[in-house]
C-alpha cells in the first residue's frame, strides 16, 4: 500500500511477513539468482540491517537461499544447494546491461547455452572501469566463491592477473587478450579484413581506403588487431595516409566525430569501421555530406537500417561463448590434459 514517504510500499517489520514476501518473491521468479544486498532490503522494508540479516538467516536455515561472506545471498534451485562445483561467474564489463549489449549479449547466450545445460548456475558480475582511462579499481571489485570464472570484456593485465591469482579455473571470452598466458577464446579478424580489403582493392578498384577504430592502445595491446590487419593489407593497394587513419572508441555518438574529423583532412573512397556499432551514425553523417562510398563494418551486428553501400567481417559471437563454456568445464572437470590455452575464432567477409 502506498503511505506519505515518497510512495513506497509498507511492510510489517516483523521477521515472519518478511520471510513471507521474500520468498513469495522468489517462487514468482522475481529473483532468480541472487536477492538484492541486505542494506536495500532493509530500507524497503522499513527495518534495520540487523533485522533483515536476522531474516535472511532464517531463510538461508530452512533451505530456500544461500549466504556467502562478501558474495551476497543467493536462491537455492529447486534441486539442491548451490554448491561451487555448479556456480560459474561472468566477470563482465559493457557500457550496458550485459544482455542488452549489441556485441557481448550474444557471447553471454552462448555461454548460457553451455552451463545450463551442464547444470551450472551463471552469475553475473558487471564491473565498471573509470570512463576516461578504462582502468579497473581492483579494491572496489567482489568476486563470488564460484568454481570457475570466464572474463567478457575487460583486457586490462592487472585485473586478469588479479582474477587468475584466485586459483580457480578462468578463460577470456571476445576480444584478443595479449598475455601468451592468459587462456581464452578470441575472435582473429586478420584473414577477414585481409579479404575485405582485397575486394576493395581489386573489385572496387578503391585506392584511398580509411579506417575508423582503435589505432593507439596502452593497457591492451590486443585491442590493435584490425587496425594491425588494416596496415598490413592495405598497403597491398596503396601507399599509407596518415589522414585516412582516425582513432574512436566504438561506442554509440562517437562514430559521427570521428568522421567529421576524418573528412576535415581528407576525402577516402571507402571506409573500414573497427564496429559495426558505429556504421549507423557513419553512414548518416556521409549521406548527410553527399558522399557515397563502400562501407565495410567488423563484428556482424544487426543494424535497424543497413546502408546501400555496406558489408561487414562477421564474427560467431555465441559460438564464442559456447566454445569458451565448454573448454572451462573441461577444466573444472580435469578433462584437458595440459593448459586451457588459447583458441582462435576467425570472422568472415561476408
């Protein structure tokens, strides 16, 4: 019911109508995996922290959630306990909510399909890097008690070594990794831009080819692939251009300066855009300029409006996710008989 303090809810503070409601909420579904922290479910119940923990201990005795120091509280499925050997944590990092993502949601199904079909919970933990450097505070990151872990991405070494010293399994999931020693699955863009290249170069008869993307990278390395891939294919065409080399984040608004700022020193006559992300805000600006010229994205997303003149380097991006489940559960299960190791997943011209 609604009362005079900002429209919120009241509840009875006493422990029974708590431990009612909460687990009300979690037969409905409402919670799933893990119920909100202590301290959130205090303030909406109008009760102390001590109350609510009291609560919370009650439900964890008669079975229905699990409490673990510095991991929170999480929902027991119907078949047992959630023991370690069946929980597996997303480290994740997205300026989204990781399913909503256009890239990363669908690695994140991909693993889904894999652990729970194994059994396995999927506990996602999404943590935030500072928005101008990209680096991560460790002291500000929790890590549950999970049985393996799988990074999906973050590159920053300090943070991979950092998860890597817990001692669990882990593996990277996306994007190159340029630690030899960190274990992953990687989409290897190299062969697909080299063909993307060559059909500009030979079908399209294209000689001022530019590139939008990341061209600078000092926390990882693997970030330059494409761009890498760029240099070397191009030049199979013509002579390089500083002017015709802009570097942007690929994240949504920032597609449009960097054309801008390209189109400002020089007129290309195609386009290699690092993601696919920003080919919509390109393609707006160029037909905005009068300019129509052969646009080739990497990644494959699906875009609401695809340009006239547009292709893109794909890459299987649930597979990824598949492949890098099955290796880690391999890993739990002692099944491999060296090292995880690395795996490459090539992306297509298409």
């Amino acid at each position: 019911m609604e009362n005079d303090n900002g429209g919120w809810p009241m509840y009875p503070s006493c422990q029974e109508d708590i431990i009612a409601e909460l687990k009300r909420r979690i037969d409905a579904g409402d919670y799933t995996e893990m119920l909100p922290p202590a301290s959130q479910l205090a303030g909406e119940f109008r009760v102390n922290v001590k109350t609510m923990n009291k609560a919370l201990n009650r439900l964890a005795a008669a079975g229905v959630v699990e409490r673990r120091k510095r991991f929170g509280t999480a929902v027991r499925p119907s078949g047992g306990a959630v023991g370690e050997a069946r929980m597996i944590e997303v480290v994740f990092s997205g300026f989204t909510a990781p399913f909503l993502h256009p890239f990363w949601s669908e690695v994140l199904e991909g693993l889904h399909d894999v652990f729970s079909a194994a059994g396995c919970r999927m506990i996602l933990n999404h943590i935030v890097s500072e928005p101008e450097t990209h680096l991560f505070d460790l002291s500000r990151i929790r890590l549950s008690e999970a049985a393996g872990r799988v990074v999906v991405g973050p590159g920053e070494k300090r943070l991979l070594d950092w998860i890597a010293a817990t001692r669990r399994p882990m593996i990277c999931a996306g994007d190159e990794v340029s630690d030899p020693d960190m274990p992953g699955v990687f989409f290897d863009f190299t062969r697909g831009i080299g063909d993307a290249i060559d059909y500009l170069g030979k079908q399209r008869k294209c000689r001022r080819i530019g590139f939008i993307g990341h061209i600078e990278a000092w926390i990882n390395p693997g970030m330059l692939q494409k761009f890498h891939a760029y240099l070397h294919a191009v030049q199979r065409y013509m002579q390089m251009d500083r002017a015709l080399i802009e570097g942007c984040w690929p994240k949504p608004g920032n597609g449009r300066t960097a054309v801008r700022n390209l189109l400002a020193r020089t007129r290309p006559d195609a386009l290699l855009v690092a993601s696919d992300l920003l080919i919509p805000e390109i393609a707006a600006e160029l037909e905005a300029q009068g300019i129509r010229i052969p646009l080739v994205g990497c990644d494959g997303l699906r875009l609401e409006k695809v340009p006239d003149d547009y292709r893109t380097i794909s890459a299987a991006r649930r597979e990824c996710g598949r492949r890098a489940a099955r290796l880690l559960l391999d890993a739990m299960d002692g099944k491999l008989t060296g090292k995880i190791g690395r795996h490459a997943i090539e992306a297509e011209f298409r």
